[in-house]
C-alpha cells in the first residue's frame, strides 16, 4: 500500500495528514471539528498585534465645547524646492523618528511649514525615497506607513558629529 496525505492551509498555517487513503479519508471526515482544533491550537502562535490606547481628559471648567488638542509639527527649513527634500526632512526630525507617519501626517506637517503639495507629487516623492532605499514603508491598520529607513539614519547621525 502506497502511503497517502491531505493538506489544508489555515491562515498562515498548513497543517498535512498522512496515512493510509483510508485512514485520510476517515479523518477528513472529521475535518470541521478536527480543523476547529487546529486553530485554537493555532490561537496561542499567533502574534499580538492590537494595543489600546487610553486617554482620559479632564471635564472643562465651563461646561462648554472641549477643546481638542492641536497637533504639534516639526519646523523644517531650506526645502521649498522638492517634495522628497522636504518629506526627508520632516522624517529626520524627533517627530519624524518617534514613530512611522501616515501620508496624511506628512500631508499636514508639510502644510504646517507652508509647503503645499498636491497629493500625487506627494504620493511620488514617497514612492522615489522608498524606491532608493531612504526611506521604509509598510501597511498597518491606520495605512501605510512611512519612515527614515536605518542607513539613512546611521548617516544623519555620522553628518551631526562631524
């Protein structure tokens, strides 16, 4: 008898049953409940990736509208010209460092600092610095994401020291 086997992916995992075609059979029929408990088992794998955020206000003294609080961008200077210069800029700031950025973020720090730029030559500058290396980016829940890439870094701090 040649041996036979069954594989089923769930999610990112693959799970492979291997026997008789008989047995494989038999326990393919069982296959809702068996694959229940290949996710559950799966369950404790997977990564944790949500985090919650809490923010308590205090209730204004006059009963009126709260107020919200405004959004503090970086000053960037010397990058009027192009939109990777400026974008490179406002991603070497502390801002810019403390944590990846959304389009939309860059979009008003940019605005912030008197920079207008239409929202493809936006979207194009990112895509040159991702393209070259200089700058990282990937998909979150909040969307894509940008940030100074290491080496260009590592390079931003070698020019402060010198």
């Amino acid at each position: 008898m040649k041996g036979f086997s069954f594989r089923a992916r769930v999610g990112e995992f693959e799970v492979e049953l291997s026997g008789t075609r008989e047995e494989v059979a038999k326990a393919i029929k069982d296959l809702p409940s068996l694959m229940g408990d290949v996710s559950k088992a799966f369950e404790v794998l997977k990564p944790k990736t949500t985090t919650t955020l809490t923010i308590k206000t205090a209730p204004s003294a006059g009963g009126g509208k709260e107020e919200v609080p405004v959004q503090k961008y970086p000053k960037i200077a010397g990058a009027e010209g192009a939109g990777d210069e400026a974008v490179l800029r406002l991603l070497e700031t502390d801002w810019g460092k403390w944590r990846p950025r959304t389009i939309d973020e860059l979009r008003g720090a940019l605005e912030a600092n008197g920079l207008h730029f239409p929202g493809s030559a936006l979207a194009g500058a990112l895509l040159g610095l991702v393209r070259s290396g200089r700058v990282r980016r990937w998909k979150t829940d909040a969307g894509v994401v940008y940030i100074l890439a290491e080496q260009e870094i590592s390079a931003v701090k070698e020019g402060e020291s010198k």
